[in-house]
C-alpha cells in the first residue's frame, strides 16, 4: 500500500511539473535582454484570478474590488487615456498626455472615466515605456501590468508597478491566421504605389515650438502650446503666451460681484527649465460655455463668469475693468460673451459687445494682460498689453 501512494505521489508531481511547465513563459534570454519588455505578445486563455495566465480585467477591479485592494496582482486592459489630478479629467487621446499615468478599460473605445482604472506609472522606465506622453502609439494596445491594487485618484488602481506585458487584442487571437496572408508578388508594381511619401507634411500641423511646462510646486499643471484648440465644456487656464521672462495668469479667486474689478495676475517664474507658479497657488480654472459663435468663461471655483461693463470705465479712456459675476449679475450693463480666434494669438479674446468708451466711441476690447499692474482687463490698443491665450487643461 505505501508503495502504490509513493508511486500516486510520483505522478502527481509529475503532472504538476508538466502544468507549471505548459504555462510558463520564456524567461532565458541569451542576448541579456529585459524580460519585462518583450516584443512578442502573450495569448490569454483566461481572466479573473490576477496571475499572469489569468490577469484581473477592469470589470474585475471594479465589481470586485474587496478581492484584489491590497494584493499584488496582474491587471489587463486597453490603455485608453490619461488624467491629470483626479477622474474628472480624464483624456481619451494621446494628445497633451502626462507621463505619470494611463487609464486602462476593457473596451479599447471607452469614453467614460467610471469603466477605467488608473495605473501610476512612477518611475522613468515605466513612464518611458508605456506613457502616452512617451509612446502616444500606445494608444489602443492591449497591456497587462503587475501592480499593487490601490486606492489612486479616489478609484480602484494599480500603484507600484512591478513588470508588464503585451498582450494580443481578442479580435486578433480569434483570428490568428489573418496576418499571415502571402503578400501580391505584383503589388511592387503597381502605380499607385509611389504617392505615399507625401504623408510626411503631417508634421506641419504640430506647433513648431516645444511646449512650455507649467508646474505648481513640483506638480505638473499642463503642458502648453502657444495654439490650442477650442472645446464647448474643456477647462482652461487663461495667461499670457509664456516667454524665457516668465509667464502670467489669471489667479484664483473667491471674491465676485459688481463691486470687485478686476482679476489679479499670477506670475510664474522660469526655473531649472520650468515655469512655476509663485507662492504655490494654481491658477484659476475657466470652463468654456459656448452659444453660436459666443463663448463664456466660468471661474471653476467660484461659479461667475468673466464679464466686463458695456458702458465703459469713466476713469480710464483705454483700460476696462474686468469682474467675475454671478449669472443673476449679468444684464444688459454687465456682458459675458466673447468671442475667441485661433489663428490670431495676438487677438485671440475679444468682448463680443461692443464696450462704449464715449458718446462717439466704442469698441470690441481684448482681454490682455496689463504689464504696468498686477491685473488682467479688456483693452483696445494692442500695443499696450501683451497677448492673452487660452491654455486647455486636458
């Protein structure tokens, strides 16, 4: 009897070496290669455990949560985006992306920040190797991280991360035979083959300059270009176009009604290759509201919106004030509709009404930057303010 449970045993161990065997992944590399990085893809058979044959997906994370918060595990999803701060800013696009993180779902066209976890991506080589900011191609790829399952931006995600792995899309493992169709031995021939070199004037659309880093304290507030495109809903900053002496923008501020003008500047200073914002205070945020061809500009925190006095300020024959009021402040005296250009920086904000400087004048303004204050107004004689441009916080 012994003999015969020694020899039960034998094949037991057997069977199981050969299983951990089938499963495992080639390790080995001659050439001394980092094996976190492979180039080939892995095939999943399975999900839900949190192993690297069997990965946690997003819906896991999120409808089990209780299950993997504190475990060391491995996590797959589509890379679909980034945020910046919390999820209310998530950004489905390479475009503008931070370095930090990306946003992993289960469908590799999710729109909605509640069906994504976020992955910290703390160190240079995991930002380098699976950041947007880094690999904006990365977009849409199908990825499996091995992390720690933590509270990040207030949600379910991975911290800590530890390795990861290419995975190959579902539609492509359903499929696998698809790629490896024989190429048209007559395609070299064809005509129409020599008109693909003139995709390389894409670039052309791409700001020519680098952007400009805006920080607050150590933390990166955006990445700015000097051209920004315009979105109904998308948060902003408003601020002179950064030069090598600095930057200016429209501070925060919890102080609004008829009697407060103006909105204060908040300086930023160019240091070890970055803009800063002093004191450590973040600039205001505006929400863009847009009606036809008009736009409005919410101060996030607050709740008012810019505006500025159609009648004109008696004190001044060039300067306007400008005021952040309340939407039961604006009439027919108080305006909040401007009008934005973007291909004029130089022009970019002007007052959709006119604004009456005297009985025989007036004007569209621009909002500019008033370099002998410490304040942003409306304005009609460009020479005498710097240019205001809106810098989209994605």
């Amino acid at each position: 009897m012994k003999t015969f449970l020694k020899i039960l045993c034998g094949f037991a161990l057997l069977a199981g070496w050969l299983s951990c065997e089938k499963v495992t992944f080639p390790e080995s590399d001659p050439e001394g290669q980092d094996t976190e990085q492979p180039e080939d893809t892995l095939v999943l058979e399975d999900t839900g455990e949190g192993s690297l044959q069997a990965p946690a997906t997003v819906n896991d994370l999120l409808l089990r949560p209780g299950d993997f918060l504190g475990r060391a595990c491995w996590v797959a999803g589509y890379i679909v985006g980034y945020t910046e701060r919390t999820m209310k800013n998530a950004s489905f696009m390479a475009e503008g992306a931070v370095q930090s993180n990306i946003l992993l779902a289960d469908d590799p066209g999710e729109m909605e920040p509640d069906f994504c976890v976020p992955v910290e991506l703390k160190t240079d080589k995991w930002k380098t190797a699976l950041s947007l900011a880094h690999q904006p191609e990365n977009l849409g790829k199908r990825v499996a991280v091995h992390g720690l399952v933590k509270t990040y931006f207030s949600v379910t995600g991975v911290r800590s991360m530890e390795s990861f792995r290419w995975l190959q899309d579902e539609d492509e493992a359903e499929n696998p035979q698809e790629p490896e169709e024989p190429l048209d031995p007559q395609e070299p021939d064809q005509p129409g083959e020599p008109e693909d070199p003139e995709e390389p004037d894409l670039p052309d659309e791409t700001p020519e300059k680098e952007p400009f880093l805006i920080y607050l304290n150590e933390t990166l507030l955006q990445q700015v270009e000097q051209g920004t495109a315009i979105g109904d809903g998308r948060r902003y900053m408003l601020g002179t176009v950064p030069e090598a002496s600095g930057a200016a923008f429209v501070a925060s501020s919890l102080k609004y009604g008829p009697e407060i003008k103006y909105r204060t500047v908040l300086p930023a200073v160019m240091t070890d290759g970055r803009f800063r914002t002093e004191l450590g205070v973040a600039p205001a945020v505006f929400v863009l509201e847009q009606q036809g061809s008009r736009y409005r500009l919410r101060d996030e925190l607050t709740g008012g919106y810019l505006a500025y006095d159609v009648r004109g300020d008696a004190s001044s024959a060039s300067w306007i004030p400008l005021y952040t009021l309340m939407s039961e402040d604006l009439n027919a005296n108080f305006c909040a509709d401007f009008r934005i250009r973007t291909d004029n920086l130089a022009e970019q904000l002007s007052t959709a009404e006119k604004v009456k400087f005297s009985s025989t004048s007036s004007v569209n303004c621009l909002l500019r930057y008033n370099p002998s204050g410490n304040n942003f107004k409306l304005n009609f004689h460009e020479a005498n303010g710097k240019p205001v441009c809106l810098y989209l916080i994605k």
